[in-house]
C-alpha cells in the first residue's frame, strides 16, 4: 500500500510541475501557451492531490520537503532537456 502511495504522489507531481511549467510564457516546448488558467489550476489542484498521498507516507515536514523537492527537479531537468533537443535538431538541419 504505502508503494501506491509513493507512486500515484510521483506521477500527480510530475504532472502538476508539467502543467504549471506550461501555464508559464517562458516555456519553450510549445510556440503557443495553452490555456494558462486550466493548467494553472490543474498543476496546483495534482499537487495538492500529491501532497496529501506523501502526507500518508510521512510527516508534515517531510512530505512538504519531498514535493518542493519534486517540483524543483521537474522544473530544473525537462527545460534543459528541451533545449537541448531543440539545439539539437537545429544544428542538423
């Protein structure tokens, strides 16, 4: 039971820090940002979904540190990979 949990908080964090970096004008994945309030509100709707599954894992402290964290790497990891793909793909043409 407790894997469930850790699993479903890693995937609902995951696609929160994925529609909240697409909610954002800076993002580079799409030439056009969708609707910026939906996934606004879903992003932060999955990651209190998320918090609260980490919260049956472990305490409050900890299970807030484990979701910043989350976030952090989510926001930090895919943009650069999205750069360099785009760098990429450039350099061949």
């Amino acid at each position: 039971m407790t894997a469930l949990f850790l699993i479903s908080a890693a995937a609902l964090l995951v696609l929160g820090s994925i529609l909240l970096y697409l909610a954002s004008a800076n993002q580079r994945l799409f030439s056009t940002v969708p609707s910026a309030r939906t996934l606004v509100f879903t992003g932060l709707l999955l990651l209190v979904f998320a918090l609260v599954l980490l919260l049956q894992y472990s305490g409050t402290g900890s299970a807030v540190f484990i979701l910043v964290t989350g976030v952090m790497f989510m926001w930090t990891v895919p943009p650069m990979a999205i750069a360099y793909l785009r760098h990429k793909g450039e350099a061949q043409r």
